[in-house]
C-alpha cells in the first residue's frame, strides 16, 4: 500500500513537472515492483495518468500557458494519428523503431540541456 | 498545417507505445519555435483525447487493474501538484535543462531494454542476429516485456530443433 502512494506520488510529480513520462515511470514500476504483466501495466498505466493529466492541465491553464488553437490542432493531429499508429503497429519494424528513439532521445536531450 | 504534421507523428509514436509526448514536445519547441511551458501545456491537452480512446479499449479487454489505479492515481494527484506547482514556477531555461537530463535518462532505459533484448537473440542464434534486428524477426521487446519465462521456453525450444 505505501509502496504504491510512493509509485503514485513520484510519477504524478513527474508527471506534473514535465507534462510527460509519467508512463515511462508508472510501466517499469508496475512490471517490476508490483510484478504485473505487461499489458495490464500499460492499460493501468495510462488509466492513471488521466487525472494527473488533468490536475497538470489546471495549473497550466490557470498560469495561462495554454495555447488553444495550437492545443487543439496538435489534439486532432494526434488523435488520427493514434488511431493510424494502434493499426500499423504489428507491421512496423519495432527493432528500428526503437533503436532510432533512443538515438532521436540523445540528440533531444542534448540540444535541450545545450539550449 | 506543421501543427497538425507534427502531431500526427506524435499520435503514431504514441500508438506505438512509445513517449509520443517527447516528439511532440521536441517539435512545438524546435520546429515551431513554442516556449517550453506552453509545449508542454499543449502536450498535456494533446493526452487527454488520445487516452481517453485507450481508456475504453483497455477497460474492455480488462487490462486495468481498478484497485491499484485508485491508488496510484489518488497519490500521483498530489504528486502532480507539487509537480505542476514546481514547473511553473521554473524559469524557460531551466526547465528545458532538466527535461533535457530526464530525456538522457530515458534514453539510458531505451538503451538498456534494447541491450536486454540483443541478449536473448543472441541465445537464440549467434550469426543471424543482425538480420534478425533489421527483419523484425524473433521475439519483440513488448512480448519480452510480457512474459519473459514463456519467451525462454520457446527459445529453448528452437534452440533444441536447431
């Protein structure tokens, strides 16, 4: 129980602080901590991550950090291509994919903390 | 219009199963020239959609596990104050500094899923391992994930026949 407020507390402030990577704490945690498969961490992962999500959003829209027009073009965007990603995903190289995100994440991470 | 392409790539990354978030981010900050805050705003209005459709297919497969969720997500509640609470207040520089160092850490994890899985591929089969990776062949880092001692049964057994 204690272990799970603290994997709660410390993906929501994640979460809270970077608007993003909150599954990226949530999956791991629930596969090796709370010894779940993987399907079901995902799925609760990101049943999880919606209110926290939410809670975020309040902050950013009570600072005024909200663009709405630039917010709900990049919704619609991402909405299809969610939809086109779940369809495609078995025929996509994972290997490459995968590999190419790690690389694509260095190259981010460095032009971020360079910046 | 790049708007809407930059999020449609990020919505397919996110089908996937990857930080879809992260492409997004990177995008709005060094294509279209967004402040960090309002990139990450965006990506935080951008989730909403998108989950809640996962939302539905996931409570039907009843791949959500009801009773650690209520948990998990009244604590990460107030884990997203505090968090929220911080960002904000964090000067443009800084907090792209640490997103930055967050991403490096991803990265570290990405790295060291893809070590793990040329690991079982070379139990399998020493010679063919790159063409394994680049034909998408053999078993995928997400079914390793799912059942780690089942993968090494049947590795075993292919390992036997050959």
């Amino acid at each position: 129980m204690i272990i799970k407020l603290l994997i709660g507390f410390f993906a929501g402030i994640i979460s809270g602080f970077f608007s993003t990577g909150g599954g990226l704490i949530l999956v791991p945690a629930y596969m090796y901590i709370l010894k779940m498969n993987s399907k079901k961490a995902r799925g609760t992962a990101i049943f999880c991550i919606l209110p926290l999500v939410i809670t975020s959003s309040i902050f950013y829209y009570k600072n005024n950090y909200i663009n709405w027009k630039l917010a709900t073009l990049c919704a619609i965007g991402g909405t299809i291509g969610g939809f086109i990603g779940a369809k495609i995903l078995k025929k996509l190289p994972e290997r490459i994919l995968n590999i190419t995100f790690a690389i694509f994440l260095i190259y981010v991470s460095y032009k971020m903390i360079n910046s | 219009m790049i708007e809407i392409l930059i999020s449609l790539i990020s919505g397919i990354i996110s089908g996937t199963g990857m930080g879809g978030g992260t492409v997004l981010i990177f995008g709005l900050v060094f294509i279209l020239g967004v402040n960090q805050h309002t990139a990450q705003a965006t990506n935080l209005i951008f989730f909403i959609p998108t989950s809640i459709m996962a939302i539905i297919v996931n409570i039907k497969n009843k791949n959500v596990d009801l009773k650690t969720a209520l948990i998990i997500s009244t604590s990460g509640i107030i884990g997203a104050l505090v968090g929220a609470n911080f960002a904000i207040k964090t000067d443009v520089v800084i907090l792209k500094k640490y997103f930055g160092f967050f991403l490096a850490i991803i990265a570290i994890h990405e790295i060291y899923r893809i070590f793990l899985m040329y690991i079982k591929q070379k139990n399998t089969n020493n010679k063919s391992i790159l063409k394994k990776i680049f034909l998408n062949q053999g078993p995928s880092l997400m079914e390793i994930d799912e059942n780690d001692e089942k993968n090494d049964k049947i590795l075993k057994e292919e390992g036997v026949r050959k």
